[in-house]
C-alpha cells in the first residue's frame, strides 16, 4: 500500500519505516513535505 518513496535513494530508512506506523492525514502531509525536503522526487511517489 504504502510507497517507500527515495528509500534507494536516501538514507531515511528510519524515517520512511516510521511512516509505516502513522498514516494520519496530518501525519501524512507532514511526512510528504519532510520526505520533498529530503528527497524531491518523493512529491511525485
């Protein structure tokens, strides 16, 4: 279900698998904007 958005390209391992766990809605949009800082093609996953 969810995409592990840049985890080939960075090392936000962690983060990404933090992201597993929470799926809130706020949630969500505060990882999609921390993960198009990290990586900016995630903004297109």
């Amino acid at each position: 279900r969810y995409r592990k958005a840049g985890v080939t390209m960075c090392s936000d391992n962690e983060f990404d698998e933090f992201s597993h766990y929470c799926v809130d809605g706020e949630m969500v949009e505060a990882m999609k904007n921390a993960l198009a800082l990290v990586d900016p093609l995630a903004q297109s996953a």
